[in-house]
C-alpha cells in the first residue's frame, strides 16, 4: 500500500471542517464578530478558546478539542457555531423562534453581559438576522418600510428566487446591523443556512475591509507632508548653493519613514484586498435579481463600498510610488556627490603631480648642490694629499690644488648620477 502524507487526511478533512447551517424557517440569527484592535493576527488564540469556553461552561456543552478553530453544538435553545479567522472571531447563535418585537436586543442576550466585557478584542460587526416566510408583497413593503431606513435600504431576489435578502447597513439603537430572509415555501434549510451565512460574511468582511479606509485617512496628512518635503528636497537639489550633505540626509530621513509606513501598513492593504474580494465574490455567488425597483446589495457596494475601496488602493500606489520617489532621489543625489567628489580628486591628484613635479626639480637642484659640497671636501682632502708632490714638480700649492679639483670634481658627479641612476 502506497503511504500517506502525513496532513492528507487533515488536509482533507478541512474542506468540510465548516458546513452551512442547516436552519428551518421561521428563524433568528444573532451574529458577533470580534477583533483586537492591535496586532490581532499574531494575538493569542488561546485567550479566544477561552473565551468560547466560558461561554460554553455558562450551558453545560460539550468543549471543542484543544487547538480547535471551528465549533458547532447547542447551547440552551440556540445553535452556537464558532469560527477562529486570521484577525478575528466570529459567534453565531441560530433560534428556531422569532421574537413578537422585529430585532428585539433580547435576541442578542444569548451573549450575556459580562461574558461580552471580557471579551479578548473589541466587537467589529454584529448583527441580527430575522429569516421568515416571504409574505405578500404590499405585507413585505410595510415591514422593510418599518424595518429599515428606505434611503439606503438594498433588496434583490437571490438563487433564483429562492429568497428576498434586504439589509441597510446601519447600527440600530442596539448597537446591531439589521438583515431580513423573505424564504419561498419549498426553498430547502441548507440553502436557507447558507444565505444567512452570507449575510454575515459580507458584514463581517466588508466591516474588517473598511479598517484599511480608516488606517488611509489617518495617513493621507502624514503623507501630504512627506510628499511637500520630498518635492522640497529634489528643489534643493537643483540649485547650485544646495548642501549635498544636508539634503541627503534629509532625503535619507524622509525614505526611512516612507518605508516604515510601507512596512506598517503592508499587512492591512493585503488584508483589506482580500476582504474586498471576499465581498464581492459572496454578492457574486447569491445570484441577484432586482426587487420592487431597489437597489441591490452589488448596486450598494458599488455606490457606497468601490469608493472607499479605491482611496485604499490609490492610498497604496501612492504610497508606494512615493518611497520609489525617495529612493530615486537619493540614488540621484549619492551619484551626484560621487561625481562631485571624484573632480575633487581629480583636482587633489593633479595637485599631487605639481608637488611631484617641483620636488623632483628641487631634488635635481639638491643633487647639483651636493655635488659641489661634495666636490669641495673631496677636492680639500686630495689636495692635502698630493701637496707633498708639488715641490718635486716644480708646482705651487695653488697650481696643485687647480690640476686636481676638475677630475674631483668630474668623478663625484659621475658616482652621484650613477647612485641616482640605481635608486630609480
């Protein structure tokens, strides 16, 4: 038998770790999503487990096994089921009941009060789902009408008119985002459980995708004066009395933080890029159709949601076309003072040659001063030793002096050009 690798099973099984719920109509779903509001995607998973297990103690259910980043199992009369995402958590309870009062926040007491303030992170998205049977249409109108704020109310028919989702994307007075599920007779509890799970995947991540709008309009001042002190710099660049030195390590300053701010930020741009297109890939897979004339959840997004979206990812390129700026510009001017620098040696090495040059003429002047020095000692000594033959040959000592001082004088310079000779 062929062996296995080690993660087949587990590599397998994950694809089905985390099934639609299976709800009947009619029903409520009370969801919450939360989040650390720093450093969420290297918090402690743990403390999140925890928590879930507080809240399961608080029923007596069973506990999910250790590490576990899903759970699904009944608490009381509602279906919990827990997700552990990459930045974030998610708590959903389904109830086979609806409340007399349409989004009444007892609903949401499934989360008691003080299990929520220990909460590990700060709520990001929650929302109440009221899942019914679809009445008739003018019965629909006054409830959406009632339900919701018409100005930004979307409505479509999804999966070939299996439902009416409607939603207007305002936190009620509870503090909720409210969702309606008008469900046709006959439409199925798996395809039910998967439009509710929808909804709360596009709330969830359109919420989390909105952060990396919020992170852009923080920076879009910083990076206003960055942009004006770069434009400066290149300015000082230009001009002939600029301090290549000041304005390099101005520049240098100026790349450090724009990068810096690259590197901060890398992980929210990707992750507001990703959660963008999980949003638009869960309106995708719903199959709207309009209805009643409203505007659908992909007209929404794209006249409320694209926007902000395209700030991140202009934010983004202008950002990273700014720290391009800064290292261009530095490479510019580091070239220019390179090139300054080599005609300053240029001139150093020329100089050099002048004082080559004069020390050599000086030397030859040396050397023509050592040779009558020389001559001069030599010349006195010889004569001191020929002046015995002077009387024999009828000679002064001045004569004698006179006949030797030339070939003296001819032999030094010939042993001094023959010792610089060798030297050279």
């Amino acid at each position: 038998m062929l062996e296995d690798h080690p993660l087949r099973y587990e590599l397998a099984n994950e694809l089905h770790a985390r099934p639609f719920p299976s709800l009947d109509v009619p029903c409520t779903a009370a969801y919450l999503a939360i989040k650390r509001t720093d450093d969420a995607a290297g918090r402690d998973r743990q403390a999140d487990l925890d928590h879930l297990l507080a809240l399961l103690d608080r029923h007596g259910a069973p506990h999910p096994k250790p590490g576990a980043t899903h759970y699904s199992g009944q608490i009381g009369r509602h279906l919990l089921k827990w997700e552990s995402h990459t930045e974030f958590v998610t708590y959903t309870a389904f109830s086979n009941t609806l409340s007399d009062r349409p989004y009444d926040p007892t609903d949401f007491e499934v989360f008691p009060s003080d299990w929520l303030a220990a909460a590990p992170g700060a709520r990001v998205s929650s929302a109440l789902i009221r899942v019914l049977e679809r009445p008739e249409l003018d019965a629909m109108r006054d409830m959406l009408g009632q339900w919701f704020v018409p100005e930004s109310l979307a409505a479509s028919r999804v999966l070939d008119d299996a439902a009416v989702i409607a939603g207007d994307f305002r936190i009620d007075p509870a503090g909720h985002m409210r969702f309606a599920v008008f469900v046709n007779p006959g439409a199925g509890s798996r395809r039910v459980g998967r439009v509710v799970q929808r909804l709360c995947e596009i709330e969830t991540y359109k919420s989390l995708s909105m952060l990396g709008f919020a992170r852009v309009k923080q920076m879009s001042g910083r990076m206003a004066e960055l942009d004006n002190q770069l434009t400066g710099l290149m300015d000082e660049m230009s001009a002939e009395t600029a301090q290549a030195d000041r304005t390099l390590a101005g520049l240098l300053s100026t790349s450090a933080e724009l990068e810096h701010m690259v590197a901060r930020n890398a992980f929210r741009f990707g992750a507001t890029e990703a959660y963008e297109a999980i949003v638009h890939q869960r309106i995708e897979v719903m199959r709207e159709q309009r209805f009643d004339g409203r505007q659908t959840f992909k007209e929404f997004m794209m006249r409320r949601y694209d926007p902000a979206m395209r700030t991140v990812k202009s934010t983004q390129g202008r950002l990273a076309a700014l720290a391009d700026r800064a290292i261009r510009a530095g490479e510019l001017l580091r070239t220019s003072v390179d090139v300054e620098r080599s005609a300053q040696n240029q001139k150093l090495l020329e100089s050099m040659n002048r004082r080559a040059d004069l020390q050599l003429k000086l030397q030859k002047t040396v050397e023509g001063l050592s040779v009558v020095a020389i001559s001069y000692y030599a010349v006195s000594l010889v004569s001191y030793a020929t002046y015995p033959l002077a009387e024999p040959l009828g000679l002064s000592k001045g004569e004698m002096t006179a006949i030797v001082t030339l070939p003296v004088v001819a032999i030094v310079w010939l042993m001094i050009r023959r010792m610089t000779r060798h030297l050279h």
